[in-house]
C-alpha cells in the first residue's frame, strides 16, 4: 500500500460527490514533554485538530496552560486491573460497576476543572478496552461519548452515549514500539474509508487515527506531517472534535 493508494481512495471519494473526512485522537497525556510540545505544535503548524485524550489523575495542572486541543478522558489513572492472564484494562470484569462509575465521576470532575473549556466529557478508555454493560452508566459519571478502536456497531454506545472509535494506530505495539511503517498504516486507512464507501462500515464515522506522541520515533513524526499535508490537499476533511462530540452534559 503506498501514498498513489491513498490518493486514489480520496478521489473516488470526490467522484461520489463526497469529500473523505478524518478526525485525530492522541493518548496517554500526562505531563509536559518534549514529545507533547512537538505534537501540540504539529496540530497548530498543520491546521489538523486535535483530540488530547489525557490521564485524569496523573494531570500536571501546568499541562493545560494555553491549550488549545479537545480534551478527552483517558479513563481515570490507567492502572491494568485485569487478573493475571487476561488483556490489559482499567475496567476490569470483577470490579463492581458502581465503584467504576464513582472514580469516573470523580475523574471527571477533576479534569473538566484543570481543562475548563477544552473538556470535552468523552471517554477513552485505555487500551481501548471497556465493558459494555457500563456504557449505559457512562451519563451517570457526567460522560457523554466513547472513543475505542474499530468500526462502531452504532453512533450510540448506548442512550446518551455517542460513540466514535480511531481505526489506524500508527504505533507497532506487538513489534517494534515504533512507527507501524507507511505501508500498514495506509493500508488501515484505505481499508477504512473503502469500507466506509462502500457501506461495509459506517459511512459517517470519520476515519480515525490514534497516536501515541511518547512512543513516536522519527519516521513516525514524519509519516503525521505528510499524511497531514496530504490527505488536505487532496480534499479530506480533518474533522473538530467539538463538532464530533457533545461538548457538554444534556
């Protein structure tokens, strides 16, 4: 899969009479980092809004100082309570869903202060990982979307909640830790929006992609500078967040 793949999915987007639209979620923010700074600058110099999904209790309050991205919440401390064996998650089966639903509402309330404007009530669930019998919960905790990995099922979680995942992680997790190289991380993308196009997958769910700015090593920097100029000269659509998601609890 190669950059003239990509192209020629956004053009058959036009054909249809559609421009290919896309939204971008970045995980795991804690504290102010050389590799933060970089992609906070990346999203201004570029023009490509930003959803900062961010760690609610592991916030350094000086991280939101003249911010100017969305931001999520990155469940409430990113601690794996899985049982040895199973795949990683914050929420746990054995953990009791009102104990779940207190530290969100807790977590919540801390970072909808630190952030202010910038909230976003929105849960990004480490791991992308979340039990779906608390979806239902989530407006009970002041939350209103969900963001996972994947094609959605519905643009609803459940009543209140509107959901919208990210479909091309653009780090090698089970590999490298590094960049997951031009080719697959294409790949994802035109598989997406074909999908999407062709009524597979959700076609009004933007094509969503997640990165991971501690873990980015050079190619990586640079496969998000030129995927952005790109994919907007080319006609596609990076999509605000706060037109995404409800900005605030109805």
């Amino acid at each position: 899969m190669s950059w003239r793949d990509l192209e020629r999915e956004l053009g058959r987007w036009r054909d249809a009479g559609q421009g290919a639209d896309f939204w971008w979620r970045d995980d795991d923010a804690a504290a102010l980092s050389t590799p933060l700074a970089r992609l906070l600058e990346l999203s201004e110099q570029s023009g490509v809004p930003l959803a900062l999904a961010v760690v609610p209790l592991e916030a350094a309050p000086e991280l939101f100082d003249g911010m100017r991205v969305s931001v999520l919440m990155h469940g409430t401390d990113h601690r794996n309570r899985a049982r040895p064996g199973e795949r990683k998650t914050e929420f746990a089966a054995a953990e009791a869903e009102p104990e779940a639903i207190e530290r969100l509402s807790a977590a919540r309330e801390r970072l909808a202060e630190q952030a202010g404007a910038r909230f976003l009530p929105v849960l990004a669930p480490p791991w992308n990982r979340f039990k779906r019998s608390l979806a239902a919960r989530l407006p009970d905790a002041g939350l209103h979307g969900l963001s996972g990995y994947g094609p959605r099922e519905s643009a609803q979680a459940a009543p209140g909640v509107c959901q919208l995942n990210s479909h091309v992680d653009i780090i090698d997790w089970r590999g490298t830790r590094g960049f997951v190289g031009e080719a697959a991380a294409l790949r994802a993308a035109v598989e997406h929006l074909a999908a999407r196009r062709s009524g597979e997958a959700d076609r009004d769910e933007p094509t969503g992609w997640l990165t991971h700015h501690a873990v980015h090593d050079a190619a990586a920097w640079q496969f998000l500078e030129r995927l952005f100029e790109g994919t907007r000269k080319h006609g596609a659509r990076w999509r605000d967040p706060r037109e995404l998601f409800p900005s605030r609890a109805s």
